[in-house]
C-alpha cells in the first residue's frame, strides 16, 4: 500500500494539476446540491425538478456524440475549454431563473457545456500519463479528487446560504459563487498540455495518427462497454439526483443534516475511488469486484423499505462505497481498453446513451416521489444492478479480457 501512494506521487505534473482543478470542479458541483432547495423555496415540486433534470440529461445526449467527435479532431484540451466556458454562462443562467420555462432553458445552456467536458475529462487526464499502466490510477483519482472536495461542497452549500446576500431566495447567491467557479477552473485548464510527450511521440510515430480522427461508427467492443456504462447510469439517476428531495420528504430532515449526509457519502467515495486501484491490483481483485455489486444492489433494497433514518444513512453509505468501487474500475478498465483515436468517440458516445437513459429515470422518478411514494425508485435501481451485474458477469469481463489480456 505504500508503494501505491509513494507511485501517485511519481506521476507527472501535469496530472497533478489537472487534479488540483478537478478540486475546484467537484467543490462547485458540490455545492450545486442546493440547486433543488432553491427550486422548493421558488415554489417547484419534485415534478418540475425532475423534468428540469430530464431536460438536461437530453441536452447533454443531443450534444455529447458531436463533443466526442469534436474531441477526437480538434483535441481534448480545446473541447474542454469551450465545455467550461458555456457551463459557466449556465450556472450564471440558472439562479436566474423564475420561471419553469426559464429554468428548462438555462438548462439546456448548462447541459451544452456540460456535454463537452464530460466527453473529454477521462479520455484527457489518461493522455496525460507518461505511462500506459498509470492510466487507470489516473482515472481514479479524478474520480477521488472530485469526491473529495464534492463532499466539502456538500457541506459549504448547507452553510453558506445563511451569511451570503439574500437574492430571489436564500439560495441564489450561493449558486453564483458556482459559477464563479467554474471560471475558476476555466482558467486552470488553459495552463495544461494537449498532451503527455507519450502520446506526442505515438502519434508522431503512427503517421495515419497525424490526421485527425473523424470517425463516427464505434467498434463492437464500444458498443458494449457504453451499454454497461447506460446501465450504470440509469441506476445512479433513479435515484441519486432527488435523494436530497426524498430524505427531506421521508425523514423530515433540515437541509443541514441532509448535507451532511451526501457530504459523508462523497467523502467515502473519495476514499474509496482513492483505494480501488490498489484493490484491483491484488489477487482478490475478483472477490472485490463482486464484493462491490453486492453492496450496491443490497444497499438498493435496503433503502426501499420501511426503515428508520438511523437505518437508511449506513444503508446509503454502504451502497455508495459499493457503486464506486465497481463504476469507477470498470469504467476505467473500458477507457483503457478503448484505442487512443476512439477513446473520445467512446465517450461522446457513452454519455449519449447515458444522458438519454437518465432523462427517463429522473423524470420517472420525479413523477414516483411527487406522488409521494419514496420507496419505489429504490427497489427499481435494485433491478437495474442485477441487470448491470449480468452483463458484466458474461459480456463486458469477457471484452474486458480480450482488449487488455488481463484476468477479470
């Protein structure tokens, strides 16, 4: 384990950095947690909140194929500075709003950006890496560092309302130190290399490597492993994106209390996309894997039923470690298996199919929730991960052996 934390430090600069700016990206997203206080304060309902959400998922699926494209020809580093710059004009949009209709249109605006620096973030991080073998590591501790200032945001965004000028509600100026952020971390990125000097000199040795890519068919393989990750997605949007609304509502929860709780979560999901490489580099790696889906469906279950809070919150605690543990290592396993000249393709591509997915489960569970029913969504994604436990179990382990010659 030493040697695991002592090799984080070996890895090149530019990863550092781009980790000090993902830091940045998971506080702001963190405290967006309260974008949903300030809907309920404005006087939407979980409805309204869902379609909002449902909005947004679609207008990431619209834009994230041509953003993956966009990636693949122009560069990660370009489509990640045009990303961030629309997605701070919609968190400047976003408080702003007042009305629903308005409040669908700032999403669209944020779904834009979003939709470009989604399909660049993994793909670019792991063309920063000196080494091949560094790659997964690298993915993970995006991951890591999000989590971790994700958590802290959490807790910021429960805070700071109460000494923050009072806008249209107590919430509004809260979210445009979001965006300030954002700019923030814009400005970071400009300072980052296109690429690693590895992947200068593969591209300079590859010589139909010199034209950029404008592939638009996948290959079977991509096919497959954006299918799992639409699985995955639709199980997180099920449920995660109005849990703040369904702890309030089952519980009768201050938003303190409520931050807390996703904040503890988002610290352990730190800690545990910190750690998954590690675990996945050990003779156990299978036993964990599975060890993963089974706290993600179990916990699943758990939290659909009639439990008291003190019950609820290690329930969810316990499904979050579960779900990182397997997302963020399959996921990173088939980016690394996918080809360098496909790799954004695979992205714009998976986050496509994802975002359509989670238009649907979000606006489903916003309907189930507003009717008042809070336990339903939760024996729905207990289902969705015995899907997503099947398909891995007999296609995507498979993929995954073949592409990389690795024993999953």
């Amino acid at each position: 384990m030493v040697a695991y934390f002592q090799s984080l430090l070996r890895m090149p600069r530019a990863v550092h950095f781009y980790l000090i700016s993902e830091m940045v990206f998971g506080l702001a997203i963190g405290m967006a947690v309260i974008f949903n206080f300030h809907y309920l304060a404005l006087g939407f309902d979980a409805r309204v909140i869902g379609i909002a959400t449902a909005v947004n998922s679609v207008a990431t699926a619209v834009c994230s194929y041509p953003a993956g494209l966009f990636t693949d020809r122009f560069g990660a580093k370009k489509a990640m500075a045009l990303g961030i710059g629309v997605a701070t004009l919609g968190y400047i949009a976003i408080p702003l709003a007042t009305t629903a209709l308005q409040l669908y249109l700032a999403q669209v605006l944020l779904a834009a950006g979003t939709a470009f620096i989604i399909s660049c973030e993994f793909p670019y991080i792991m063309s920063l890496c000196e080494r091949k073998e560094d790659e997964t590591t690298a993915f993970n501790l995006l991951i890591a560092a999000f989590t971790l200032t994700l958590a802290l945001g959490n807790i910021l965004a429960t805070h700071l309302p109460q000494y923050m000028p009072q806008g249209t509600t107590m919430y509004q100026s809260t979210m445009f130190l979001v965006a300030a952020l954002f700019a923030v971390m814009f400005v970071m990125r400009l300072f980052l290399p296109a690429a690693s000097a590895r992947i200068e000199q593969e591209k300079r040795a590859d010589k139909a490597a010199q034209k950029p890519s404008w592939r638009v068919v996948p290959s079977r393989q991509v096919l497959l492993y954006v299918i799992y990750a639409t699985l995955a997605g639709t199980t997180y949007a099920m449920v995660v994106p109005l849990e703040n609304v369904i702890m309030k509502q089952r519980f009768d929860l201050s938003d303190d209390l409520v931050g807390y709780v996703i904040a503890a979560n988002s610290f352990l999901s730190f800690l545990t996309s910190l750690t998954t490489p590690y675990l996945m580099q050990t003779a156990k790696r299978r036993l964990f894997l599975y060890l993963g889906f089974g706290m993600h469906m179990v916990g699943q279950l758990l939290m659909g039923l009639s439990v008291p809070f003190l019950a609820f919150a290690p329930f969810l605690l316990g499904r979050g470690v579960g779900s990182i543990m397997v997302n963020s290592f399959v996921d990173s396993s088939m980016m690394k298996a996918t080809q360098l000249e496909e790799r954004g393709l695979h992205s714009g591509l998976r986050n496509l199919c994802r975002s359509m997915a989670v238009s649907g489960a979000t606006a489903v569970s916003g309907i189930i929730i507003a009717s008042g029913d809070t336990q339903t969504p939760y024996f729905l994604a207990f289902l969705l991960v015995a899907i997503q436990t099947v398909f891995f179990t007999f296609l995507i382990r498979r993929q995954l052996r073949e592409d990389l010659q690795e024993n999953f």
